[in-house]
C-alpha cells in the first residue's frame, strides 16, 4: 500500500467517525417542536408553549391512613411500586387477609393530550362518569391528569358498583396531589 493510499484511508476513517458522532449527538436531542425534558426525553407537544413533565410518584399520592380506611387496617400491606421507564408509575396496596386493593397507574406523558383521554379504552365499553371519570370493566376508573392517562381501581365489594364512589373521592385525592 502506498503513502498516498494509507493517508486517504486515514481521512476516509475520520470522516466515518465523525459522521457516527454527529449520529450520536442528534439521537439525543429532540426535535425543534418538541422540547426536550428534565432526563432529555420529549414533552409531547405539537409545538406549542409545553411544560416539562416531571415525575409522578404514585405511591405518594395516597396516605397510609386513607388507604387503611378503604382496604382495612389490620394486614394492610403495600404499597408495591412500579415505574414503567417511561415517566409513569403505578402502586399497588393489598390487605392479604381480605384481599380487599387499591391499585394507582399514573400514565407517560402525552397519554392524555390536551388533558383528554384517548378516544378509546384499553379496557373496550367504558361507562362515563363525573368529573371526565369513566369506568370500564372490573370498576377500573381511567382518568385524565394534565396530559397523562391514569387509572384508579378499588376493590373491596366485587358483586355491585359500590367501589365508584370511592374510586371517584380517590382520584379527587390524587388529582389534587399529582
């Protein structure tokens, strides 16, 4: 290989490298209409003014006395937390001896766009309620917080609709804590 055949290598692999650089740096970054966010992940804007969407604890929505009042207060586990990677979270509290449960999914960002949830349910038929609450099938409450999808369900009655009411106080809790 001659000199002039190495040093034309050496520039073509320079040349590679620092288009894979510049690769990298606009992986990271978001697009113009879509400010990144605390972490460098998008909002979820159409391009509008947007606030950056901070993280949703939802094991401290609810106090550990309120959830005793719903699921009972001897052998009240929980909660059992979960963080989906991609902004959202869900708790769950369980009394073993009753089974009786409280379970809080707090949806990603830009779930519920314009603070509306989707046209269609996860769940299928959904009955409205007030509030912009509706439920859908094992009295799972899906509502809107800002623009994230949430969920509330409460289980300590299986054979009627009496845990609505309690979901709906509930999610005026978390509502006002989120």
């Amino acid at each position: 290989m001659t000199d002039g055949e190495v040093r034309a290598r050496e520039r073509w692999a320079r040349a590679a490298a620092a288009v894979m650089l510049s690769g990298v740096a606009a992986c990271g970054s978001a697009p113009a209409d879509r400010p990144a966010a605390v972490g460098g992940s998008p909002t979820g804007s159409t391009g509008a003014a947007t606030v950056e969407a901070k993280p949703v604890d939802a094991c401290a929505l609810l106090s550990i006395d309120e959830v005793r009042q719903v699921i009972g207060a001897t052998g009240a586990t929980g909660p059992r937390a979960g963080d989906s990677g991609d902004g959202g979270s869900s708790c769950t509290w369980e009394n073993p001896d009753t089974y009786h449960s409280i379970t809080i999914d707090i949806g990603s960002p830009g779930t519920a766009v314009g603070g509306n949830l989707p046209a269609e349910s996860a769940y299928g038929q959904t009955e409205p309620d007030s509030d912009g609450i509706r439920f859908a099938s094992g009295g799972i409450a899906e509502f809107a917080l800002r623009d994230r999808a949430c969920e509330v369900q409460v289980v300590t009655k299986v054979t009627d609709n009496t845990d609505r009411s309690t979901a709906v106080r509930l999610i005026g809790l978390v509502r006002d804590r989120a």
